[in-house]
C-alpha cells in the first residue's frame, strides 16, 4: 500500500530525443536525497500516461509529476480528470522538462528544470485553473492552450509529412501552410457577447500566457483567474500574416487591428466537422463544442 503523500513521478523516456530518460534517475535521487517521496514510472508509449494516471487516481493517488514535456503533461492531467477524481478533491502536479520544453512553466520561471526541481523539494504549490473541452466524441481536459485554424494546420502539416525533420520541419510547415493561406469561418460564441461567424486566420483559447517555447500567445493570461484568454487573429493575407506572427514571441501580436481580445468563463463552439487542433504540444483531430474552465481544480508544484 502506496503512502497517499508519495509523488508519482511519470517519465517519458524519449522526450527531448532521449536525453529526459537518461537525466531521470539523477533528479529522482535527489528528490529522495532531500526528503521527498518518489515513485517512478516510465511510459513506453504515446498515451501510456493517461492510462498510469487514470489507474494512480483510482487507487488513492493523487499528487504527481510529469517527467517530460508538454505532452507528458497534458497526458496526465487527461487521466487525472478522466473521471475518477471524487468531486472537490485536488490533486497536484509538478512538472520535469529533463531535455525537452515546457510552456506552461514560463509563466512562472525561465529557469525550466532546475527551477521545478527546488520547487518540488520546497513543497510549493499554487491553485490553476483547470480547462474542459467537451467535444462530440467526450471530453479532454488541458492547462496550457487550446488553438485552432492556421496554427494547428502547421501543426499537422509538420506531424503529418515532416515530423523527422525536427525544428525545420515546423519552418517548412509553416512555408507551405502560409502559400495555401485561406480564411476560416469557426462560429464561435463567447459567453456574454453574440454569435461570432466572421472569417479569421486562427483561434486560441489559453489558460496560461506561453506555447511553443517563448512565444507569448496570451500576455495577459492568469492561470487562476478562472478565465479563458481567448486570441481571435481576423483575416489577414500571406504578407499581414508573415508581419504579424513573429510578434507573438513579444506578445504584441495582440495590438494588430485585426487581432480581437476576450476574457471569459467558456464559450461554445458550432462546427460541422472534426478539426485539426493544438492543444498543449499535442495534434488531435475532433469537433470541440464547449470550452469552460474549472476554477482552481488543480494544484501545481511551482
């Protein structure tokens, strides 16, 4: 029987092209070293962690880390809130980035790993906002950002045909996605404002200010404010778009005429189709219909 206060620390071997899986068992030991309970688990599959997570929380577990990127995260926060979390209890997580990114951690610190090691050991925690995404297949649930139109058609593109070509394959990606730029139409509807149906170039709805690294997609975003960030980029031709999107790593994208700014609980979404979305790091092709945050449902080790 597992001490309910032991962290659960869940370990993509393969992020950061193998160097997370060999830089583990050092940082491991020196949790330990310093007093802090650990168990460890690897995965050895795309999806593994939420399946850990689901069954950890089902047997008593409730405080984690996430050793590896975004994705490792996202995979653990889908199990944690899978279904099997009894109501008003909230869990922990920390989070590893040993050789690979983590955006959701630059809100709060660029000194990445090193940083989320002394943060585990002090016993930090802080109250985030958890944000449900129900779609026409369930329900999954993210911290970071959730982004549809041009950005996760660049995504795809990269996943789909480049994905062995590391950093230039989103470069190439991004290439041919803006020679194929068109408008999209997502009807939209913002809690407290009309139905929104204008074309656009691309849509994110963001818990915390970062994705991608460094780039600042939501300036103003707060991950226990209990509100969505919600980014609308209009229409924009291939030369506006080309002007524009470098300004996200400054976060001044959001004063082009064309962006659209809001702050909101949730918003529903009207689409005919599945579509490709960015949420967290990750590609996924569903049709989401409501986005709504849960205030405060998670405790972060930051």
């Amino acid at each position: 029987m597992h001490d309910p206060a032991t962290l659960l620390a869940v370990v993509n071997p393969a992020a950061g092209g193998g160097v997370c899986g060999k830089r583990a068992p050092a940082v491991v030991d020196r949790l330990r070293q310093s007093g802090v309970k650990v168990d460890v688990v690897e995965t050895r599959a795309a999806g593994q962690a939420t399946e850990l997570a689901r069954e950890a929380v089902a047997a008593g577990r409730r405080h984690f880390v996430a050793v590896g990127g975004d994705g490792t995260s996202y995979e653990l926060i889908n199990g944690i809130f899978s279904g099997a979390l009894p109501e008003g209890e909230r869990p922990s997580l920390g989070m590893l980035p040993l050789g690979t990114g983590n955006s959701f951690l630059r809100d709060f610190t660029d000194q990445g790993a090193e940083y989320a090691i002394e943060a585990i050991i002090a016993g930090k925690t802080r109250p985030c906002d958890v944000v449900r995404c129900t779609h026409t297949r369930g329900a999954l649930h993210f911290i970071n950002i959730f982004s549809i139109g041009f950005v996760a058609d660049v995504g795809a593109t990269r996943n789909r045909n480049f994905s062995g070509l590391g950093e230039f394959g989103y470069t190439l990606s991004t290439v041919l996605r803006v020679a194929a730029l068109r408008p999209y139409t997502f009807p939209m509807q913002v809690d407290g404002h009309p139905e929104d149906r204008e074309p656009l170039t691309f849509l994110s709805f963001n818990n915390s200010r970062f994705t991608g690294g460094k780039m600042m997609m939501a300036p103003d975003a707060n991950t226990r404010d209990g509100l969505l960030d919600i980014i609308r980029v209009g229409r924009l031709g291939r030369i506006g778009l080309l002007r524009t999107f470098p300004k996200i790593f400054s976060g001044t994208h959001v004063q082009h005429p064309a962006v659209r700014c809001y702050q909101a609980p949730g918003l529903d979404l009207r689409l005919a189709e599945d579509i490709d979305v960015m949420v967290d790091g990750e590609m996924i092709k569903i049709n989401p219909r409501r986005l709504e945050v849960v205030p405060g449902a998670l405790d972060v080790r930051t």
